[in-house]
C-alpha cells in the first residue's frame, strides 16, 4: 500500500454483498471509499446488485447507488 496525491494505492481491492437496489445498501460508504482508492485490479464479488431483492420488492435506487453501480461498472 502506498499513498499517492492523497488516494490509497493497492494492486488488487475486493469488494463483495454490496447490495445495491436495496433500501439496506450504504452506497454512500462504498462511493467514498472508491474515491479514496486507486487501484491496478477491482474484483466485484457476489451481490453487488442484488437482482434477487430486487425482483421480489421494490428496487430502492436513489441517486448515490446510481453514481456507485457507474463506478463499479467502470
């Protein structure tokens, strides 16, 4: 880990059951702490939208978990 112009640099960051969709998701937390990294590899891993919440109630998709799926899409 090094810092580098005020970001956090690591090779590989993992992030996994974000649930995005969901009124439980803190797409918040997730948007600072992407914006606090750089990063050379991010691997989404398991839940970060969760389609099955989603399909059986109602999504839950204010504006932050817009900007968050934007930045884990790439």
């Amino acid at each position: 880990m090094s810092q580098n112009a005020g970001l956090l640099s690591y090779r590989s960051v993992f992030i996994s059951d974000v649930h995005l969709g969901t009124k439980d998701a803190r797409a918040e937390y997730l948007l600072d702490f992407l914006s606090h990294i750089r990063c050379e590899y991010l691997f989404l891993n398991g839940d970060i939208f969760d389609i099955w919440k989603m399909k059986t109630s109602r999504w839950h998709w204010p504006l932050r978990s817009r900007h968050a799926g934007g930045l884990c899409a790439g």
